[in-house]
C-alpha cells in the first residue's frame, strides 16, 4: 500500500543499544505517571526520577516536556497494531472489523482517560515537534484502520478513515471534557461507521459497540 509509514515509532538513528534502552524507560516512566495523573500535574523530574535518570539526561533526550509526553503517547498508540494482531477481530465484514477496532481504541482510552485530554493539549501546542509526532500518531492508527479495508480503492479507504478518524477524535474530546458519556462515543462510532459503509455491513445505533463495550 502506497503513503504507509514503514516504523512510526522507531529510535532516532544514532542512538547505540544502551541510549535507546535508557530513551525507553524514560518514555515507560511517562506512560505510567500518565496512567494515575494527568499531563499537568506530572513534573518532569517525576519522569527523571521514575526513569533513574538525572533530569539533565532526560532534558538531552527530549528538550521539552510536551515532546517527551508526545512521544510516549505515540508508543502507546501502537499498541492498537498489537492488539489486532494477538486477537484478531472477529467481524465477518470489513465495516464491522473496522468498528470493532475503533471500540478497542474507545476502550483504550476509557481506561486512560488522561491520554485523550493529553491529545486535545498537544493539538493546540505550537511546538513544531508535537505537532509531528501527532502526525505519526495519526499514522500509527490510520494504517491499522486502513488495513481492514484493502478491499476498497486506497483512495476511497483512505477518505473513510478519515472521516472516521475526526468522529473519534471530536466524540473523545467531547467525553474528555465531560460533555458527553462514553457510550456517546461509541454509538457516534457506529453511525458513522453505517454511514461511510452503508452497503458493507456496518452495524449503526451502536449494536456492536454496546456488545464489544463488555469485552475486556
């Protein structure tokens, strides 16, 4: 498939193997202080600390904290690949395997509610490295949602998993801020996914969301 990332969320060349394992637990550190308190109230020194780095080192690594926690959230991300991959989706058609993997990421998220407030803050973050690695994390979801769909035209996949993707990403935010519930967010998923796919078996009216919702 062509325009596919080949690693979102490689090293950066140059580092040997001991620098890279260092880079990891700083961003593991992230990801944890991340899962119990929001972006906010998590001090970098916290990270430094709970990485066994001086904060110096951590500073070297990544010159700001929106870009250390950017990328953490990138890592994260790609854990949707995984999960596709060790259980697979089990709908007998492209929108209903789409959807069920727009549910996992809605799940995802409901267990760390954090991270989409994280998302909304690096949205209108003016450091230029924050807003590429939201660009890699787009690319990190996108390809895993694209994928589903190879029976359609790249083209065509590619403007429904946008569409989409801004369902997600407007119905999250809405729920992060509390403005709507979650189940909100899965059936605005389930509509969209029977609009842009009426003829391919989506499900609408949040049937499949309300099932998989029950599913670890």
């Amino acid at each position: 498939m062509q325009d596919r990332a080949t690693d979102n969320t490689a090293v950066p060349e140059g580092l040997s193997t001991r620098q890279a394992a260092r880079r990891q637990r700083m961003l593991d550190a992230a990801l944890r202080l991340l899962e119990v308190r929001d972006y906010e109230r998590i001090s970098v020194r916290e990270v430094a600390e709970s990485a066994s780095v001086a904060l110096a080192t951590l500073y070297h690594y990544f010159p700001s904290k929106e870009q250390l926690f950017a990328e953490a959230l990138v890592q994260w991300a790609s854990s949707l690949g995984a999960s596709v991959t060790t259980r697979p989706l089990v709908g007998s058609t492209p929108a209903r395997r789409v959807e069920e993997a727009l549910l996992r990421s809605v799940r995802a998220f409901e267990r760390r509610p954090q991270l989409a407030r994280l998302i909304g803050r690096l949205e209108m973050s003016e450091d230029p490295f924050a807003r590429d690695v939201l660009a890699r994390l787009d690319a990190v979801t996108t390809d895993v949602y694209l994928d589903l769909l190879t029976d359609l035209p790249h083209d065509e996949a590619v403007r429904i998993v946008r569409v989409l993707d801004s369902v997600l990403d407007s119905s999250l935010r809405a729920w992060s801020s509390g403005r709507s519930t979650i189940r909100d967010v899965r059936r605005a998923l389930s509509d969209a996914v029977a609009l842009v796919l009426p003829q391919r078996g989506g499900t609408g009216l949040g049937e499949l969301g309300e099932m998989r919702a029950l599913q670890p």
